[in-house]
C-alpha cells in the first residue's frame, strides 16, 4: 500500500526552504538576509486608544546562522528607542545595540552592533513605538457601539501578507 503520507519526502533547492518558496512572491518585495532568522516571537504590546498609538517590546529568539554584526527586519510606521542581543552561549553578556537605521523606501530597520554576534540562537530584545492607524493593517484602530449605543475604540490586527512590520519587527515576507 503506497499512500502520499508514508513517501518520504525529498528537498531540493535553496536554503533556507522559504527563500525558494519567497522567491517567485518576491517580485518586487525586498527580501531580508537569512544570517539571521526567527525562531519565536515574544511581544508586549500597550496601546493608548485615546492617543492611537502604541508601546512595544519585541523579544525575538533568534538563530544566528552566519557571524554578523547587522540584523536586518521589515519595519514600517515603528519608531526605535533600543535593541540589544544576547547569545543563549554567553547569556551574560549583553550587546547593546550602537547604531539604528531604517530605510523608509525599502520598509526595512537594521540594528548594527559593534562586535559580531556569535553563530548560534541568541535572542534580538527591541523597545519601540507605533501609530494605531485607521487603515486597517498592521495594529490599527476601529470603532464600535457597546450594548447602549456609545461608540467605543478597539485596537485590531491585520497581518496578511506584509502587514505585521506595521506592528512589529519581523521577517514579514
């Protein structure tokens, strides 16, 4: 009995896999260098809806697969206040972040270190800011009536395709 589950499957092409998948989606997106990729994902998010906008904290676990001293992730409406890295080897030492540039046509930040981070998985620590827009992508904002009629503000997301950078940074591809 030869069913589809019990065929071992076989991988050709670039690695990491998603760069192959990404590449015929990439037309006209930019793509992130893979020295360094996500693992998980931990945020803190804190939105004034008075004032629409937002606090976050983003702890990325990260895997470092080439020794660099720049991460780059999309990043689009945010504004950086702190980066820092530290190497689950070395969970002692942290490395601040020295320099942080955001390319606003490209949609990207990089956070540059003064030394290398060591290959392996450390985690990437970042302190930012955000609008709670009203387009409805990203983090954004909407209206709604509570039970008596009066309207209300909720906070909402919409992270298809490349949304999530408007709220976090990622690899948003």
């Amino acid at each position: 009995q030869d069913s589809a589950q019990s065929r071992p499957y076989q991988i050709h092409g670039a690695w990491p896999p998603h760069r192959a998948m990404a590449e015929d989606k990439a037309k006209g997106r930019v793509l992130l260098p893979d020295l360094v990729l996500p693992v998980r994902y931990d945020l803190k998010l804190t939105p004034d809806l008075e004032k629409f906008f937002f606090d976050g904290k983003a702890d990325i676990e990260v895997e470092v697969h080439e020794a660099t001293s720049e991460v780059t992730l999309h990043a689009k409406e945010l504004q950086f206040m702190t980066a820092s890295f530290v190497s689950a080897e070395d969970g002692a030492k942290t490395m601040e972040v020295a320099a942080i540039n955001m390319n606003f046509k490209e949609k990207t930040v990089t956070f540059v270190f003064e030394e290398m981070l060591p290959v392996g998985k450390g985690t990437l620590s970042i302190e930012y800011a955000g609008i709670l827009n009203n387009q409805m992508a990203g983090f954004y904002r909407s209206n709604y009536k509570d039970i008596h009629g009066n309207t209300k503000v909720m906070a909402s997301t919409q992270f298809e395709s490349i949304d999530a950078r408007r709220c976090f940074p990622c690899w948003d591809e």
